[in-house]
C-alpha cells in the first residue's frame, strides 16, 4: 500500500509518501506511475519554479518534503492543495492500495 502523509492541513507544509501499491505484481504499476509522477511535479515546481530550498528526501518508493516556513508553505499553497485532492480522489478510486494522512506540522 502507498501511503501519503500531508503535514499539516491549513496551510500544508510538505508530504511524506511511502511503499508501493502492489496492484499489479506481474505487469505496469500505473497507481505507482501516478503517485510518483505528481510528488516529482511538486518537488520540481517548489524547487525549481518556485525557488525554494526544503527539507527534501528521496529514494526507492519514499519521499519527503516539507518546506520551513509559514510563509514558504502559503508560496506552495494551491500547489499543495492540487496535490492533495488529486491523491485523495485517486486513494477513493483505489482504497485498497492507496492511503492519504494528515499530520500536524
């Protein structure tokens, strides 16, 4: 199961997202494809459209980000929020494989 934990609600300060979704084990994982596909957007958009520097950590099936400050988090605002609801409505399409959090920051 792909588990996404936001930090934070209001305004969100990054995300936590992690393993795999294992629906496929012989052919394309296309729920992977897509998680991983929206998380390298938003790190490359904060990153590089954006211009900040977050915490930011990478490797095989987990990746974190969460940028600093309040007014950081407010720069990455509807950036963040797109994320979110395009993960929670994949995790409602996909209950079995996908999970979305929250924690506070």
């Amino acid at each position: 199961m792909i588990t996404v934990e936001f930090f934070g609600t209001d305004p969100v300060y990054g995300f936590h997202i992690t393993g795999h979704s294992d629906m496929n084990p012989d052919g394309p994982e296309i729920l992977c494809a897509a998680v991983s596909s929206v998380a390298y957007m938003t790190a490359n958009t904060v990153t590089e459209v954006i211009g900040l520097d977050p915490e930011l950590d990478e490797k095989d099936g987990d990746m974190a980000l969460k940028v600093k400050t309040e007014s950081e988090a407010e720069s990455c605002r509807v950036l963040f929020d797109g994320m979110r609801l395009h993960l929670s409505t994949l995790a409602q399409d996909y209950p079995k494989y996908l999970k979305v959090t929250y924690s506070e920051v």
